[in-house]
C-alpha cells in the first residue's frame, strides 16, 4: 500500500484540497479539441509553492473513473507495424541517421540501422498521463514495481518524489529511439564520429576537437516520438524513453520542475534538441534554431553547456511537432525526419543509379591523362576505384587519379639546412590552385537528397557528390557538435564542410572525340 506524502501543517497558501480532480483532457478539449501540449505554467525552483506538493491529482476525464484501461501493447512483439507485411501501409515518416551514405558501415541489421520508416501499427501502444502522485523517495521502487504501466518518477529530494502514472492512449503509436538494444526501443542507434576534415565515401573519422569518445554520450532511452494514428498523422517528440519496466526516472540531480498546475516536467541529462526548419525543407529549405525538448515535449531554448542543471527560457510559439525536415540531435548522432509528401521530391535508389549511369555515358575524361573516368557501383564502398574521377575541392577541377602535384613547403630546419615537407595538398594542373585532392563519391542516401536534380556539386573536402540545392541547402545547416559547438557538415559522411560556401561545382573534361 503506497502512501501519499500530502503534509496538512503546511500554510494555508500551500494545502490543496485533498480530493481534487484535474481533468486535464477536459481542459484540452476546450482548446479547440486539439491535442496540446502540458501547462507550462512555471514555478521557480526553491519557491514555496515548488516545494509545497499538492495531492494525487487525476488526470483522465472523470467519465472513464470506472472503466478499466484497456490492456498495453504485447511487450513481446513491440515493434509491430515498424516493418509492415500489408500493401498499402499507412507511413507516418522515415528517420535518417546523417553521416551514413545509405547504411551503416558494418551494414544494416534489424533495429540497428541508418533508417527506418515509421508505420501506423496494427495495434495501438501509445500512452498519455493519467494520475500524479506524491510520495515518499524511499517508497518510490515499490509504486513502480507494477511493470504494466507506464510511469515518469521525479526525484525532488531525499524524501519527496512525484510519480506520473501513464494509460493507454488508443489514438497514438508510440516509437522509441536509444542507444539500448533491449526489446522495447524500436530504432537502436549509435553514436556518429564526427570530422573537422577527411575525406572517403565511408562514415567520417575522428572528432576534431580531440578523437571520437570511447563512451557513448547517447541515452539508453533517448526519446520517443508520438504519432496520432489518424490523418494528418501528426508526429510529436519528447525527451527520454521508458525502460524495460516501463519506467522514465529523473534523479535527484536531473533539471525538472513543478509546473503552476501541479504538473511536472523535465529534461535529460544531455538533452534532446530540435531544429525544425524555417520554411519548406524541399521548396525554401532554411535552417530554424536549435531548441530543447522535455520530457513532456515542451520546447526550451538551450541551456548554456548541454547538461547545464538550469534550463533554457521557455519558447511558447514553438512545438514538438515534427515536421519534413525536422532534425533530432541525440548528443551522438543526428536523425533527420521526413514526411512521406516530402519523401517524393527525393531521388530513390533506383533513380540514383540512373544519373549515375547517366554520368558514365557522358565519359567524363581526365583532362591530363585522357582517361575516361567512370562513377563506381553504388554498392562500393570506400575502396577507390582505379577508374574513378579525383577532384581539386578548391577549383573543382575533376581528374583521374595520380601520385604527382603535391606542393612543397620548407620544413623545420636539419642537419643540413632546411628540407620539403609535403603539406598533403596538390595543385590543381589547370588552375594551379592548391588545395585538397580527394575522389568523388556519388550520395547514396536518397531520404538526404533535397530534390532529385542532377549530381553536378560536391561538399568540400569529403567529395560527396549530390544536386546543387542539396549542397547549398545542407552549407547552411549548423550541425551540433560536443556540448555547445556548432558545424556545418556533409550528411553523407558527417566531415565538417570547408571553404567559403562548403561545396564546389564540379567542372568535367569531356571526351576530346
């Protein structure tokens, strides 16, 4: 029997009446009968009221008081719908991983991959808050044994915790994304080595700053995304995951508040950010700001450090609703979100192979060997084809490969006086620009691509070779990077872009024949 901690010597500006009911959904259905968002009413930390607990607080209509909750999806077949066998299926989007050119490096398998489309389920197992709870810290892991249903604890001290319970929502789906590979997370995913420079068709190198981490700073659970099971299909993130015993537990230490209707809400240790973009992704693509989720998917301006204790200001104009073009920072790794209508602007796999059968029939030539050069397979992967074009990211100048060009620079003083030192840059034999010599590797991942144009532009100094609103669009998007550092980066490969705009036109020797 769990005990509720309500103190009745509080003062009078504190008590609450001990039987009060929120009907919350109530409330949401006056505000034009749309889903929305919990009060973000706040109180400040260390305040009286904050500290003031009210009692349990209910927050279903009381009309369903006497009905039982309909019975949670089968834990054991969690990922029903994700991989639909019906024919026509209902997507409610698709998330890429950026900086894996069309699948993991050691290949996709099962939950773990660099996408995965979102499907209506056949069964509903999404949830919505029910009833809060205030009890005593030292009874939280007996309110919490009941694995059937879903709950939030908020450590508010050594003494006094609050539990949101959760009930089965039969309007919504609900996916989970985390580092975890446990059953109930629906798309498994791993940190993504980020690069100041490289080159490759492959994922990018170490971090700039100094290597990639050997720990992973990615959330066994790091959040869950909402879709209503009924046209338009909306889908809304929130920060955090249940675990296995379908639990979400914000320590002590945690930033989490007490909203002014007696709600809670909080934020994960490094955060879930949002960027949503400022116009259409596809038509005007324009990157939007950087904002914080919480757990309950409210939307926060950043905090000063990613795992700040104080939170960002409240943006009360701005939601959670994901939309085409959406990007999901998991403090590792980047997901973008796109809509089936924004998916249809986008080149499949099979179109890919046309334009790069496209470029081949042009038999694009090597200005100085006359060689033809050819694009490799769209399957080949980080191996350097002896046929493939090289191209000087400086001038844009397309080349077959060779071993000369280098420049020479006077080293540190020897011996014998001072000595070349190669800098690892070439000089481009049209142009005589000096710059990064690198092979040109077509952009594998279509769901990246912002239209399905011909691939006549590369990002710099990767060579990965898209359309030119694709370069463009991607040359302004500031990426995150470690806990307050922003880059712009190549989404194939995430390697940070250089130079003036990020990207050069690529410039073709045709055959002289």
């Amino acid at each position: 029997m769990i005990q509720f901690c309500v103190d009745h010597t509080l003062p009078p500006m504190c008590k609450a009446d001990p039987v009060t009911t929120l009907s919350w959904l109530d409330r949401e259905q006056e505000k034009n009968s749309e889903p929305q968002l919990w009060p973000v009413g706040m109180v400040l930390e260390g305040s009286s009221e904050a500290l003031c607990p009210p009692p349990s607080l209910e927050l279903r209509p009381s009309c369903n008081k006497s009905q039982p909750s309909p019975p949670l999806g089968s834990s054991s077949q969690p990922h029903d719908g994700v991989f639909p066998e019906d024919k026509e299926p209902v997507k409610y989007g698709e998330l890429i991983v950026l900086g894996h050119n069309g699948s993991l490096a050691n290949g996709d398998k099962g939950r773990r991959r660099s996408r995965l489309a979102l499907y209506k389920r056949p069964k509903a197992n999404g949830v919505k808050p029910d009833v809060i709870h205030n009890v005593s810290t030292p009874l939280v892991s007996k309110a919490l044994s009941n694995k059937s249903q879903h709950s939030i604890s908020y450590t508010l001290s050594r003494s006094h915790s609050v539990i949101v319970e959760y009930t089965h929502d039969t309007n919504t789906d609900m996916f989970q994304i985390g580092r975890s590979t446990e059953s109930m997370i629906d798309f498994v995913v791993t940190d993504t080595a980020g690069s100041s420079s490289g080159q490759g068709g492959g994922s990018a190198g170490e971090g700039g700053g100094g290597g990639q981490s050997a720990q992973s700073t990615i959330s066994r659970y790091a959040c869950r995304i909402m879709c209503e099971r009924s046209a338009p299909y909306t889908a809304r993130i929130y920060a955090a995951g249940f675990d296995s015993s379908k639990n979400i537990f914000l320590g002590e230490r945690a930033a989490k508040w007490r909203t002014s209707d007696g709600l809670m809400d909080g934020l994960t240790t490094n955060g879930v950010l949002v960027m949503h973009p400022a116009g259409e992704f596809v038509s005007e693509p324009a990157p939007g700001v950087w904002r914080e989720i919480s757990v309950c998917g409210n939307v926060f301006a950043l905090r000063e450090t990613r795992s700040a204790q104080q939170r960002g200001k409240l943006v009360e104009n701005e939601s959670n609703t994901l939309q085409d073009g959406s990007l999901i920072d998991l403090c590792g790794a980047t997901l973008l979100w796109r809509t089936p209508s924004g998916l249809r602007h986008t080149p499949t796999l099979k179109q890919l192979e046309s334009l790069r059968q496209e470029l081949n029939a042009a038999r694009p030539q090597c200005p100085v060997g006359f060689n033809t050069l050819a694009f490799p397979s769209l399957a080949q992967r980080e191996i350097v084809d002896k046929k493939q074009p090289w191209v000087y990211v400086n001038c844009g100048h397309v080349h077959g490969y060779h071993n000369w060009g280098y420049r020479k620079e006077k080293g540190p003083a020897g011996p014998g006086g001072t000595a070349p030192a190669s800098t690892g840059e070439r000089e481009c034999p049209m142009c005589r620009r000096v710059g990064p010599y690198v092979p040109l590797w077509l952009g594998c991942e279509g769901g990246l691509y912002l239209d399905a144009g011909p691939p006549t532009h590369a990002f710099c100094p990767c060579g990965h070779v898209c359309s030119e609103k694709t370069v463009v669009g991607w040359s302004q998007i500031p990426l995150p990077h470690g806990t307050h550092a922003f880059h712009a980066a190549c989404p194939f490969c995430g390697t940070w872009l250089t130079g003036e705009q990020g990207h050069i036109k690529l410039i073709f020797q045709g055959p002289v024949d």
